[in-house]
C-alpha cells in the first residue's frame, strides 16, 4: 500500500488522499482481520497492532526524502 507514497507525498497533505488510502486500507484490514465490514477501523488498528495509516504515510514520505537527497549529494 505505501510503495507509492513518495510519488503522492504532495497529496496526502488533503484530507481527500488520506481517506482514499484509509478506505483502501480498511478493506485490507478487514480481509486480514477476519472482521465483520461493520467493525470500527480504529477497533481494527487495535485488533491488528497498526499505527494510524496518515502518520504512517507520513513518516514513510519523509524517509524516502531524507534518503533521496543524501543519495544525491
């Protein structure tokens, strides 16, 4: 799910972006998790030991630009 967060850290500043990715998540969790669609995602973060998905879009976006600019150096 984050291989393409470098390309949209632009975009998962809107809060649009983030939903979408949080739906696409959800659907993910809910597969994994074995849980009914009517399941709360937070109760599912819990269940599945996950950090919230817009902190985690995030701090991946800024490690892959710290490492992009040392590479360029």
């Amino acid at each position: 799910m984050t291989y393409v967060i470098l390309v949209w850290r632009p975009i998962i500043e809107k809060k649009y972006a983030v939903r979408r990715v949080e739906n696409i998540h959800r659907a993910a969790s809910i597969c994994i998790g074995g849980a009914l669609k009517i399941t709360l995602s937070q109760a599912l973060k819990v269940i599945l030991y996950e950090k919230p998905t817009e902190l985690v879009c995030k701090q991946l976006a800024a490690k892959s630009t710290l490492r992009l600019k040392k590479s360029s150096l």
